[in-house]
C-alpha cells in the first residue's frame, strides 16, 4: 500500500486546523505518517478531546461525601451504603441519530450501557432525553419513530428496562434532533473497575465482535455542523448488535466478578485508537497493540480502518498477570472473540505495528493531556436584552381558561408519552416499583431494602432566555422530581447540547450555564460526576437551544415508601408547597398560546433546596400520599396531570386560588421551587407546621375528588372547569393522533 | 418442587423467573444452560422471556438448535411441566411442543403494557388455583406475540380446551378492542393437549409481588406447586 501524502488538503480533511498539525509535529518532534495522523484527528475531535469545554467543565463542584468517581472515568460512581455504589452515565447520540434515526439512537444505547458495566455494576435502568421539530412536518415523525423503535431495540433485546425520560419540540430542534441516553447500573465498592493499563507485561485483550469499516471517523462527524450534504454521513453511522452485547455483557461481568482483570474500556467513539491511548494515559504507561492479532468482519482492512472504526461492542481490557487463559475460556463460552492483541508497557508511548513491524508510536498523553484547550471568545446574543423584555400588557388574557387547559394538555411536549414508552420493556429484570409516566421512575434494589429515583430534565427555552438561570433551573427541575419521589438527591450527571462553539454567543450561553448549574449544585447539595458535551448541534447555520439536560439519581432508603404523582382518594387535601409565583416569562402556555418566547426565569435556589427538604421531611413521616412537580403548563397542569393515574377513572379536584397578576398567570405560569402534594385532611396541620419551620410558603388549595377539575378565583368566579375525564382524554389522544391522522406540513428546511 | 430455568444465549427474563420462584415460592430452583443436556431432577422446566440468539432470523428459529432442546422435548413427553413464557412460548412453537406459529405484533410495534387476561381453562397443572372466567392483570413485552395457526389447529385448540387464555377488557369480555397484538381469537396462551405444557406471551413473572402492581401472576407459579403437590390427570 503507497502511504498517502500529508498535504494541507490532508489535514483540513481531517478535521484539524494548521496550528493543530503544527502542535502535533511539535510533540511528535517529526511529522506524523497517514496513521498517525488519522489517531490525531480523532482524539482531537471536539468529540473526544473537550477542547472547547474543558476550561469552562472544571467549575463544576465534583466532590462530595458520596461521591467514588467523578468526572474523567467512563461513569461516575456514588456510594450508596452496605458496600454498594451506583454508576450512572449520560451520553449524546445526536449526530448519528439525525443521519440514521434507528441505529444512530439504537447505538447510543449499546454505548451508554457498555461505559456502565465497564466500570463493573451491572445496568439497571436507562432513561432518554429526546427533542425534535414539530411532528406536523413528516421528517420529524419520521425521525422521532426511527429513535424510539431504535432505542426500543436495543434495550429490549439486551434486557435493560427503559423507565422513563422526557421528549420537547421546538422549531430548533428541526434540523438537529436531541438524542441522549442515561443508564444507571449497581455495583459492590470491592467491584469497581476502571480504564486503566496498570502494569508493564500485563496482556491487552480484544474482547466482544469483530472489526468492520463502519463508523470510521464517527467522532470527527459529530464535531462538525450539517449542511445539505449531511445524509451523505451515512456509512459513518454505526450498525448496533444488542445480542452481541449482551453476551459480552454477560462476560464481562463474570471475568470482573472472578477478578482477573487490571483494568477495562469500551471501544466507543475513536474505537481502538481511544481505549488503547486513554488506558494507556490513566495509568501512566503505554501500549502496544498489534493490528494483525485484530479480529476483522472483512478482509484488505487497513491499519487506518482498523484502528479508527467505531464498530460496536467491543471492549478492550487489560488481564491480570497468569488469568489470560482463564478471561478466554469466560469468553469462549458466550461466543465472543477473545485476543490478546499487545501488553502495557513503561514507555508511555501508544505503538501501533502490524505483525510486528512499527506503524505509528505516539506518546499517549499527547493525545490525551497534551490534546489542545481553547478558550474561544464568549459574546452574548445581540438581541438577549429583546428576548427577555416581555410586555404582559400586550398579552391578552384568555377568557376561556378550560379551552387554554385542554389546549396545553395536547401539546406535544406535555401530552401523555405512552406511545412512546409503551415500545420500551420498562419492566424486564422486575425491579421497576414506579412505570413510566410520573416525576420520577423507581427502581428497587434487588437484595436491599433500598430503591433508586432517577430522572433527565433539560429546558432549552430558558437558557436561550438566561442561560445561567435556565442552567440553575435545569439542575433543580431534575432534582425535585427525584425529590418527589420521596428520594433523597446524589448526584448529577448532565448533556451539554449546544451549536457550534466557535460562535462567541453559542460559547457564551454555554459558559453561563455551566455556572449556573455549578451554583445549583452547591447549593443542592448534587455534585456532577461527569457527563457529555456535544457541540455543532446546527444546521445551515440554525442551531439549537442550548440545552442542558441533567440526570439525578437518587436514593430511598426503604423504597416501599416512595411516592407518585398521583392522587389516591378523594376527600385528601391539595396542597402547593413552594411560592404562589405567576411567572408567565418563557412558559410553554406562552409559547403555544401566544406564539411567545420571551421573557427571563429566574431562581431562588435557597428557597428551592429549603421545598427538598420539607418534601423528604414530610415523606419521610408518612404525610404525604403524593408529589408532583409544578413545571411545563403550570400549575393547572400539574393538578389534571395528578388525577390521571395509569389505570382507573380520573380524578378531579376543587380549587381555589389566589390571584394576584392575572389569572393565565397563576394557572399557567412556570415558576419554579413548587410542588403539589396530597395528604388526608388530618396531616395538613402538621404539614403546614414543618413548612413554617422550613420556611417554605404553604397554601393549602382545595380537595381531591369528584368529576371535575375545578379552579375558582379570588372573588369564587370559576377560572376552569373541566371534567377530569375530557382532560385526560386530551392529553391521551394528543400524540397517537398526530402519527396516526398528521396535518402535514412543510419541512421549511 | 424443583425448577430449572433453561438459558439461551440473548434469554434476558431468565433472572426474573429464577428470583420469582427462590425469592417468592421459595422453592429450590437453577438455571440449565442451552448447551446442557441434563434436566434430570427437575419438576419444571420454564423457558423464559428474551431475545434468543437476538430472535435475529424468527423468534425462536434458532433457539430450536440448541442442545438442550431435545432433552427439554423428552422431558415433556415425560410429563414433566414445562411453562414457555414470551419468547419460551416462541420457542415451544418452533421446537413443535405446541401448535401454531407467532406473528409480528398488527402495530408492527414492540409493546410493553398491563393486559387483562380471561382464564379459559382452569383443569391445567398453571391455572388450578383460577377459577374460569376470572380476569387476570399481567403485563406482555413483546414485538411478535400474534399467535396465528390455521383453522384446523385452531379447531381442535377449542374442542380440546387448549386456549388457557384469552386477550379480555376489564370486564372479561374477550373483544377486538382488548386485543394487543392481533392475536388471532384474542389467545394470549395454549396448552399441548395433555396439557403438560403451556406457552403465554404475558410475564406472571412480572407481576408476584405486592410492590410490583400485581399479585396475578402467582397464581400461576402457585398452581404448579398445587399441581406437583397433587398431581391431577391431565
């Protein structure tokens, strides 16, 4: 084979910019060959690298007293008590998923599940995070079906439960689906793996499926924007395997739970060329991998194919010294290629060579530590002070509030999800105590007394408004939804999706979020161990919002005592804990109703960490029969969506509210910090004594009960009156409907 | 009573069925991996839900090849119980324990949700401890669990009380509205005609606890121990 040239045109190919080649020819001392070259772009790939977040990621509080594993591993870990620690992990799929819907999602998961057991725990549960366009416009439903059904292949067939998530549209997300994935696993502290190569002579080992072509350069696509040309991308898009990696699933953790392994990584994005260069940089050694030992799906493979394909499930691991025949026999047994294909060594270099003759050979934290860190210039939007004047006096008010009701109810972003979730088996490995479809989804701990909270949240809408607010209320939306469920928070873990970078306002935004999420996490008490950052989330120049979406775990020392959004009996009390805001600013009745995205959220994080508290205070006495976060829709929302449990009649409820702007305001308006409980009328006095300790506004709003969802204003005159049931149908049909009978219309891009 | 929970390569309710029956039964209880041939010693064989060789060609097609296969057939010719659960069932239908064949679901959609189920047929060693007409809640998991076979099967089906089950509303009626999948005559699970063996696309698995939602499904594994206890003719 004729090495080809390094030209300019080379290296633009290549993703990289001349002061970047420049960099490498400085660490290398020589120029790099084709190889060589090729392992630069990838690791360098906003992708892998982070050159565009790092400095702006370190602000993030990573420390805590639960906390095993924070950022820089392939999951983070939290313990948990009695030897036990969760792994959790959030990963964009983004890129691939526009490209090819069902194998760009379906991968995402295959991903997310291998960064948890390769750190040991077994995974439990995932939960996804999708945004689209409009589903009047046909490429979004199509787009939307293929994500769903790809995500519901993977994780049925490997047998994971998917339990949950969240789905928004917006215009933004038109040309730039959202696709993340969240996947928390368990494991013992004395079971804890990471990627490292520890150990001079100790044998690397190519583990799981064999090498194909596909998805070479992966890592380089998702670091670009799209353009027209951008289904051309295909062949860069993986081809997921769930069989496959539930065998190696399997295996590998009965290779760990024997304990003859030093240390492991998955092969995702970059493939061979990550694992082998960041295992290699973690433990301060080198590795030589020989690409003829390989295990290839094709023949006349080039080095360059093999080390840069993004083939799925495979994994690299590092045996411990004498168990090289012992991990093979484990993996012969589910089938699965079983390689020695190179060993750790002390040079600190990443050798590449085939059968022996030397290919390429770079020091492994030059592609790693040595990877360059911008500080591209921050620049806030021209029109930031235009987005968030809003003129409430040029707002009309509704004067059929049940209409306005019903019409939130059936938007998309609202609406029951069911036709989505029903395609996941949330049930498998039966630990899943709460289904899909409230605040929160629960997983009981098999063997303990314990349960898991888990929930993804991200508003886009707010942090194009105010980035650092909109990043506060990221973090304390996903927060108080584990927190209705009766469980206390841990952790975070997040997905920054944002345009592209080198745009002064998309870094800007991005830099203010990070803050304010840092500050939501001190102040809750949540620090971040790790997460995603995927940039060039734009298309012909359209980019999304910049959206934050964070995951909580968090923990219920007795699961049987969690809570649900829903109603139980009538004649309980209906409760809002948290101010009597009105704050129609960035609200999705605003955006539906009046076409408006203006205005500017904002958060008292104090007052939000003092409403936890009372809520796990209040559940943990056994007040409490239900909890359900007030966010997109308002209050009016939330109090139908609570009547709607998953089987029976609905429930109604009477209410009267207090007034004090206008009455959309109160029903409708999203301000943050509040929740709405249910008790029996007994418990409501000694409720509003611990808010009165904890200082969190109380308002004791009407009863659970009846036909009707009724809302009366200040002066007694009705604000809604709807029945239960007709809402609930509304907020049913909404989305069967629109892929069932579609109001087509044109996609304008 | 002594269960074995056979485990293919892409099984994934394997451990479902294994703690069900140590954790709930409390009745002893191991896994027969497929390439084993040995089910000496079990009272009951389940075949679980799950994914088998990733149900890549036809659920179950290649599940039907494994070595375990020709003992699981022996054991029921034998007598012995044996519940297919899900992609079991599939599995039974390919290996020809049972008859008919399983259709990809009418929505042409994976579907995971609660279903009410009419007991048909409550003189079968899995629903002793139902009594016929009563409605069961049980969830199904599944992207092919139309059960089709022709009309000649499917009439010797009805005249031998094979259909167990049945796809039902809350009331117990067995209507097209309550059908999940297109299931043909709304059967969500059959007996062989000695009745030995049962296939049912939903997971009683899923639903033997308290905290999971539903108490129904144990009554099916109750029923097995009923039937071992006392063994019925068939």
């Amino acid at each position: 084979m004729v090495e080809p040239a390094i030209t300019p045109d080379t290296i633009a190919d290549h993703g990289l910019t001349e002061e970047e080649y420049d960099r490498i020819v400085e660490l290398l001392g020589r120029p790099p060959n084709h190889l060589e070259l090729g392992i630069f772009s990838v690791m360098w790939s906003e992708h892998c690298s982070y050159k565009s977040s790092k400095s702006h990621l370190g602000k993030f509080p990573t420390e805590g007293p639960h906390i095993v594993q924070g950022p820089g591993e392939n999951a983070g870990i939290v313990d948990i008590g009695d030897g036990l620690a969760l792994v959790f992990k959030i990963e964009s799929h983004n890129h691939p998923s526009f490209i090819e819907p069902f194998q760009g999602a379906a991968t995402g998961v295959g991903g997310i599940l291998r960064d948890i057991f390769t750190m040991g725990a077994r995974p439990l549960a995932s939960l996804n995070s999708l945004r689209f366009g409009p589903l009047q416009i046909p490429k979004n439903r199509y787009l939307m079906e293929g994500v769903v059904a790809g995500i519901a292949a993977y994780g049925n067939c490997i047998g994971v439960p998917t339990v949950g998530g969240e789905i928004h549209f917006s215009e933004v997300y038109n040309g730039n689906p959202l696709v993340n994935v969240f996947n928390v696993g368990l494991t013992r502290h004395d079971r804890i793996f990471r990627g490292r190569a520890d150990g001079a002579g100790n044998a690397v080992m190519y583990v799981g499926s064999k090498t194909g072509r596909d998805g070479i350069h992966g890592a380089t696509m998702a670091s670009e924007d799209f353009d027209e040309t951008s289904e051309e991308r295909r062949p860069t898009v993986q081809v997921g395997d769930p069989f496959t990696e539930k065998l190696l699933l399997e295996a590998c953790l009965e290779v760990m739970e024997e304990n003859l392994i030093v240390g492991i990584q998955d092969m995702g994005a970059a493939g061979l060329t990550c694992s082998t260069s960041e295992m290699a940089s973690r433990g301060n050694t080198g590795i030589t991998v020989d690409l003829a030992r390989v295990p290839r799906r094709e023949e006349g493979m080039s080095p360059y194919e093999i080390m840069l394909s993004e083939s799925q499930e495979r994994m690299l691991l590092v045996a411990k010294p004498g168990q090289e025949e012992r991990v093979r026999e484990v993996f012969a047994r589910w089938n699965l290629d079983c390689v020695a294909v190179g060993e750790v060594t002390d040079d600190g270099l990443l050798r590449v060579t085939d059968d022996g003759r030397p290919l390429a050979a770079i020091p492994a934290v030059a592609l790693t530590e040595h990877a360059p860190v911008y500080e591209r210039p921050l620049a806030p939007p021209d029109d930031l002070a235009e987005r968030q004047s809003l003129d409430l006096d040029r707002v009309y008010i509704p004067e059929d509030c049940s209409a306005v009701l019903l019409e939130l109810l059936a938007s998309p972003s609202i609406a029951n999800k069911e036709w989505v979730w029903r395609q996941y088996d949330h049930m498998v490995r039966i630990n899943t105590v709460v289904l899909p479809g409230s605040d929160a989804a629960v997983i009981r701990l098999p063997g303990t007394a314990k349960g898991v909270a888990m929930s993804l949240d991200g508003n886009g809408r707010w942090c194009w408004l105010d980035p650092r607010e909109g990043g506060k209320r990221a973090v304390a939306e996903a927060a108080r939804n584990v927190v209705c469920a009766g469980a206390r928070p841990l952790a975070i873990t997040n997905c920054l999706n944002f345009g592209n970078p080198e745009r002064p306002s998309t870094m800007w935004a991005f830099a203010e979020v990070v803050e304010g999420m840092a500050e939501a996490c001190e102040a809750l008490g949540t620090p971040v161990t790790g997460g995603n950052v995927s940039f060039y989330n734009e298309t012909l120049g359209t980019a999304v919002y910049p959206t934050p979406v964070v995951g909580v775990v968090g923990l219920l020392e007795d699961v049987s005592k969690h809570l649900t959004q829903w109603f139980k009996d009538e004649g309980d009390a209906v409760v809002l804990l948290g101010p009597a805001s009105e704050e129609l600013g960035g609200s999705e009745y605003l955006a539906v109703v009046h076409g408006l995205v203006r205005g500017r959220p904002s958060i008292d994080l104090g007052l939000e960490r003092s409403v936890h508290e009372l809520i796990l205070k209040a559940a943990g006495e056994g007040l409490l029969k239900s909890a359900h976060d007030v966010s997109d829709g308002g209050l009016a929302v939330a109090l139908a969506e609570a009547g709607f449990q998953p089987s029976g009649h609905p429930l109604g409820c009477s209410i009267s509210l207090r007034v004090e702007t206008r009455p959309d305001a109160a029903l409708f308006g999203e301000g943050p910090s509040r929740v709405v409980v249910s008790c029996i009328p007994d418990n409501v006095q000694r409720l509003q004594g611990l808010a009165e300790e904890g200082r969190v506004p109380f308002t004791l709003l009407g009863t659970v009960g009846g036909e009707d969802l009724t809302v009366s204003g200040p002066d007694g005159k009705p604000l809604i009156s709807v029945a239960a049931s007709e809402a609930k149908r509304s907020w049913e049909e909404s989305l069967p409907g629109l892929f069932e009978r579609p109001q087509e219309r044109d996609f304008d891009r | 009573m002594r269960f074995g929970v056979v485990v293919f390569p892409g099984s994934n309710n394997d451990h479902d069925c294994y703690r069900v029956v140590e954790d709930v039964l409390e009745e002893p209880v191991e896994y027969i991996w497929h390439q084993d041939s040995d089910v000496e010693g079990f009272d009951a064989l389940i075949l679980p839900g799950g994914f088998s060789y990733g149900d890549y060609l036809r659920t179950g097609a290649i599940a039907r090849f494994s070595p375990v296969v020709e003992s699981v057939k022996r054991f029921a010719d034998g007598g012995g119980l044996v519940l297919g659960i899900c992609n079991g069932f599939q599995i039974l239908l390919e290996i020809g324990l049972l008859p008919g064949a399983m259709l990809r679901n009418q929505s042409l959609k994976f579907v995971c949700q609660y279903v009410n189920l009419r007991v048909e047929n409550n003189e079968t060693p899995f629903t002793n401890q139902c009594v016929n007409g009563e409605v069961l809640r049980v969830p199904i998991a599944h992207n092919e669990g139309a059960y089709f076979a022709d009309q000649t099967t499917l009439e010797a089906l009805r005249a031998n009380q094979q259909v167990v089950f049945s796809y039902c509303d809350d009331a117990g009626r067995v209507v097209e509205e309550a059908n999940p999948n297109g299931a043909l005559e709304n059967i969500a699970g059959i007996v062989n005609d000695r009745g030995n063996v049962l296939g049912m696309m939903p997971h009683p698995e899923r639903c033997s606890e308290e905290m999971l939602g539903s108490l129904d499904g144990l009554k099916i594994f109750r029923s097995m121990l009923a039937a071992a206890k006392a063994p019925a003719t068939p």
